[in-house]
C-alpha cells in the first residue's frame, strides 16, 4: 500500500504540463538523456534537468549514468494511479 505522502508527491510531479511532456516522449522512446529530452520538449537543458530530478525524486522515472551521460526511463515500478496517467499519454 503506498502512503498518502508518496502519492501526493507523485501527483504533484505529473500535474505539470511539462513533465508530462518528458513522461509522453520517455514513454514512446524507451530511454532518452537530458539532451534528448530537452530538445523533444523544447525545453533548456537545466530546466529540463530540474523537472527529470522531481520525476526521480517521485519514483516516477529511473537514471542509469554511463561516462559522462545520464539515460532516464520510466520505472518499471509504478503506483496505479501514475499507471493510469501514464496509460493516458
């Protein structure tokens, strides 16, 4: 059972038009660094930054960092009410 704490962080994260831009793009795209993503959603790379660290902090997305790149993804453990928004993009 998740706790109310950790669902409300995970909705706030998703409630954002931004995020769920980067959300939709690592959906179809699998795994994608900050690079990638911040192009895909015009967004400036430490803005882009700023909003994959409130998504991990969530839980929401993963990172792997390989040399000098960080490749973020969506984790494959999710609440069911992130699932369902997920499911909606």
């Amino acid at each position: 059972m998740v706790s109310i704490r950790t669902l409300e962080g995970q909705l706030r994260a998703v409630a954002n038009a931004r995020r769920l831009g980067i959300l939709s793009f690592l959906k179809k795209n699998q795994s994608a660094t900050v690079g990638e993503i911040s192009n895909a959603v015009r967004l400036k790379g430490p803005s882009a930054s700023q909003h994959l660290r409130i998504l991990k902090s969530a839980g929401i997305i993963e990172h792997k960092k390989r040399g000098l790149f960080v490749t973020y993804r969506l984790s494959l453990k999710q609440e069911e009410p992130v699932k369902k928004v997920l499911s909606l993009l």
